[in-house]
C-alpha cells in the first residue's frame, strides 16, 4: 500500500540511535545497515535542498529542516497536509506531479512564490525536481528535492533590464544627435522618449540671446529657459502647446524645480504628484488645470549636463494610465539626456567652418546620408537578440558629384562602445575620401592605408557600390565584405562576383573594382554578415540561400526589405543584422 493509506506517522522520526541500540546483539549487517540509515538521515537534515517526501494525495509525510526553514513553520505543521495548506502563497504544477505518480518519470518544474519566511526577494523561485517512490512494484508516493534560485532569477531580471537599457541607448544613439543643430537635436531627443520614457516630454534650454522679442533679459539671480522642442500625442500637445509651445520661455526664479535641477545637477521627480506639488512646477492655476485635464500625474525632470555646467533640462510627463517613473526610468533618462547634452552642446560651439568636426560629430550619432532623387533606398537595423550592446555596424548613402550615389555597408569587429566609435572613425574617414571623387577602389585603398597609419586595433570589412544612373551601372569594391545580391522582377537573384580584398585597417591594400549592369526595377541588396552566418548551415548554402529569394519587387522598396527581413531573420540573431537596399527610379 502507498503512504497515502497508511497511519499518519512521521517518517524518519529520528529514531537512528535507539535503533542501533536495539541492534547491539544483532548480526554485524544489521548494524551496519543502521548505522547507513543514520549516515543518510544526517544527510537529508544536514543539505541545503529543500527534501519533502508525499503520498499520492499530495500530502506531506516528510520535510528536512531545509524545508522547514524554507517555510518559515516547523517540519510537524506540514505533516498530513498538502502545500496549499501550508504555504498558500506558494504555486507549483500539480498536474506535473500526477503525471510523475502516473508514469514513473523524474519532472523538474519550477516552483514560485512567498513564504512565511523573511527574503529579501520580491517574490521567490525554486527549481524542484520530483521522483516517483515505489517498493515491489507499488507506488508509494513522491520524493521532491529543491534548490533556491530566487538570487539567480532576480539577477537575470536585473541583467535583462540592463539590455533593455543598453538597446534603447543604443537606438538614441542613431536617432538623436543627426546633425549639429540645437532644435533638430532637442526635437530627436523629444520624440525619442515619447511614448518609450514618457506621454509628454519637452526640451528646455538655457537662454543665451539676453532678450526675447523686445522682452527686457531676466532680473538679477533668475534663469532664463526657452522650450526648443515637444513632443506627445495630438491631444497633449493640443492644450499643453498653450503653456509650453517650442519658443516659448520661462524665467525661472531660485526656489523653483528646474533651477534646482540645473544648480545641482540631480533629477527632480514627483511621482503621483499633489496639486500642491504641481503647482511649483507650473506656477499657475490656468496651467494646473490643463495638466489635470490631460490626466498628467507624475513629472520628471533631468538636466542636460556638459562638463562646465547644465545647458538645460528635459521636461518627462506621464498620464492616464501610464504608471509612475521607475528608479531605472529615471537613469535611462539621465543617460540620454546626459548624451544629447554632448550634441546640443556641441551644436552651440562648434561653427559652419568647422567641417571635419562637423562631419565626425554627424558620423557618431547620424542617421545615413541622402542619395540622388533617381535612386530610391531603404535601409534597417537590427540588433542581435537579447544582447544589446551597442554593434559596428554601418551603412550610409552619399549624394555625390555628376549624379553619381555612392552606398557604402561596413561591419566593424567586435561590439561595444570601443567598435561604435572605432565605426563613427571608419564611417567618417570614408565619407571625407568619398567627397573627392576617388573611384571606389582607391576610396578603400586611401581608407586602408590612413586607418592602418591610426593604429585603431580594430579592422572591418567594407562594401562600396557607386550607383551611376545615367549609364545605369554601378561599380563595387569589396574590403573582406560579404558579396552585394542583385534581385530581378522576373528572374532569380545573382550573387554578384565582387573582387573581395582584405579587411579595413590591416594596409595590406590591393582593392579592385568590377562594373556591372544596373538594370531599373532591379534591387541592389548589401547587408553585412549577421544576415547570413548560421551555426546550422556554411557560409556557402547561406549564401545560396539569397539566390533563391522570389519577392515581389514593384512595390516601394521598404516593402522589398520588409519581406527580406520576414524571410530570412527568424527570432534572435547571433549578430547584428544590416541591410540597404537600392534601387534605380523609373520614370
């Protein structure tokens, strides 16, 4: 019979030493059995692992003081009860434990929730795993071991916000920051938190013009703050426009929230906030009124810092049903405010003569360029999996002389912050050799030889394509980069046979270029390796794998790459995904 059908006694009561006392007379094995007995029992009360043994009811026949101290109660109130019983505020899969009583097979599961005991954990998570307990062929019961891995889950949560922050960093990276224009950048870095970090954001920075429309300057220890940009829904905007429209001013008196913000460097937030509270950010009761309206509940401001002092402050609101800012909310908006500051900052400074600035500020934080109106291009990025750190990746598109486009695809080695600025190096030196007019081998040989004499100690490979419309030709130049696709409407796709040098940065040099026929209608394909590389499969039938595309091409071209990226990139990637795609106008 099975423990559910016999008394409810306590097993392994602890009886070890009375038993090898009886046993004092009995033959040598006997003791020796006993005394095995007492070796195991030591065992089960002296391990970490939770161990709790349950007759087919599912009711506790025993626990070991692992289990017990899990609890948080003594071992006896779990004898004769099941865990809802006990510990109500535990979950675990009851069906998982029948389906082991039923066939015999060990299941691990994953046990969830809170105890009567203290943790330091929001909520705790175990991983169990249960072994069906039979004697002459009758199931007896089950037999349950568990570890507690709530430090390890809470770690992985932590480390998955992490990624989370370093992707949504990584995207501001090529979204805010473009070109060196204050208001361009306060609008980037406005729309970029709406709706990811906020319902309403705004971009205020400190006047420096003295005077506003004939307006006298502040007096005499207040600030001056004029709203470059906002950003939120139509409704938002609509009402809060009236308040705090892009070129509108504030001055700013001492005891008021962003002077603090700016004097100490530090965010200012009010969570949930009280009208009283309110009521010292937007000074009037006409203003309250429209943030009651819009549902506006938790304000949070961080400053724009450079290293001399805070050039401004960005203005975060949330509303509705959107939560309250989050310690990690408020971080992330520190850090990218923290960036944005470098650009506004910079934008400030820097003037029109200062080109080379200009062009390596715009290559570090810029989205691709712009080509001629007769070439129609398409481009995406796609980071890999749940990594999200920042990759050397890149691609760009140049309007060059006579009508000519050059497309230029890159991938530097490695990833993080070190291969991100050794891409803006690489991208920037590229487009101030492309300007000249060099034809696209001695573009990569010149690129080649000055990155080399650098000693950056990163190379990278590299693929140019100099799209000629009016002869309807495109020459290419290959650094070590995966070969360009040429898709047609009515035939299958041709892996184009571009002479491959070496990488980027070794001043090995020996480029060489090939002109071929580019037809209108067709799509010039360039991606970099994370499109093709696949543990399944070698490089070759990967690479083949691109021949046999059939997709239709007379739509615009985003939708070419939108069905390039639903065919081929399946879930998370080993590596970052880069396309750019080009593609002659017709008339």
């Amino acid at each position: 019979m099975g423990f559910d059908q016999l008394p409810l006694t306590t097993l392994f009561s602890g009886a070890d030493d009375a038993l090898l006392s009886l046993l004092a007379e009995a033959p040598a094995e006997a003791v020796e059995q006993a005394h095995e007995y007492k070796i195991l029992r030591n065992v089960l009360d002296g391990t970490p692992a939770a161990v709790a043994i349950l007759d087919e009811r599912l009711r506790f026949r025993y626990v070991n003081a692992a289990m017990a101290r899990m609890g948080g109660v003594p071992s006896d109130a779990f004898h004769g009860r099941t865990m809802a019983e006990v510990l109500p505020g535990v979950h675990r899969s009851e069906d998982v434990l029948r389906m082991v009583l039923g066939d015999g097979r060990p299941r691990a599961l994953s046990v969830t929730g809170t105890t009567r005991a203290p943790s330091p954990f929001r909520e705790r998570q175990w991983s169990a795993v249960y072994h069906r307990l039979e004697h002459h062929g009758r199931v007896l019961g089950l037999c349950g071991i568990a570890v507690e891995v709530s430090g390890l889950r809470q770690y992985m949560d932590d480390l998955e916000r992490a990624h989370q922050r370093l992707a949504l960093l990584d995207t501001a990276a090529m979204r805010v920051g473009t070109t060196l224009c204050v208001e361009k950048t306060c609008a980037e870095l406005a729309e970029f938190v709406v709706p990811s970090l906020a319902d309403r954001a705004s971009v205020w920075t400190l006047d420096t013009e003295g005077a506003v429309d004939d307006v006298p300057p502040p007096a005499p220890g207040v600030l001056r703050l004029r709203v470059i940009a906002s950003a939120g829904g139509p409704d938002v905007l609509g009402r809060v426009g009236l308040i705090a429209k892009a070129g509108y001013y504030f001055d700013i008196p001492r005891d008021a929230p962003p002077r603090g913000c700016l004097d100490t460097g530090r965010p200012w937030l009010a969570n949930l906030a009280s009208d009283d509270v309110l009521m010292k950010m937007v000074r009037t009761s006409f203003n309250l009124d429209v943030f009651r309206e819009l549902g506006i509940h938790s304000i949070l401001m961080v400053p724009l810092p450079t290293r001399e002092h805070s050039i401004g402050v960005v203005y975060l609101c949330r509303a509705g049903d959107s939560g309250p800012f989050t310690d990690e909310d408020v971080v992330v908006a520190q850090e990218l405010a923290a960036r944005a500051a470098v650009s506004i900052d910079n934008a400030r400074q820097y003037t029109l003569e200062h080109t080379m600035a200009l062009e390596l500020q715009r290559a570090l934080m810029s989205e691709p360029g712009t080509p001629h109106p007769d070439v129609e291009t398409a481009s995406r990025y796609l980071p890999a999996g749940q990594r999200a750190l920042v990759g050397g990746d890149w691609f760009d598109s140049m309007a060059l002389p006579s009508g000519r486009t050059l497309q230029v695809m890159g991938d530097v080695m490695g990833h993080g912050f070190t291969a991100a600025v050794a891409m803006s190096q690489y991208r920037s030196l590229l487009r101030s050799i492309a300007v000249t007019g060099a034809p696209v081998d001695r573009i990569l040989q010149e690129a080649d030889h000055r990155l080399a004499s650098i000693g950056l100690d990163r190379v990278a490979t590299c693929l140019l394509a100099l799209v000629d419309p009016r002869d309807g030709r495109c020459t290419f130049a290959s650094a070590g980069h995966p070969p360009p696709v040429l898709l047609h409407r009515d035939a299958p796709a041709d892996l184009l046979p571009v002479p491959t040098g070496p990488p980027l940065g070794t001043d090995l040099g020996g480029y060489e270029a090939l002109t071929l026929p580019l037809r209108p209608g067709s799509v010039l394909l360039m991606y970099t390796d994370g499109l093709i590389e696949d543990r399944r499969m070698d490089i070759d039938s990967s690479l083949r794998r691109l021949t046999h595309l059939s997709l239709d091409l007379e739509g615009p071209v985003e939708s070419v790459v939108d069905a390039l990226v639903a065919r081929l990139v399946h879930g998370t990637t080993e590596d970052d995904v880069t396309l750019l795609a080009t593609r002659l106008r017709t008339a």
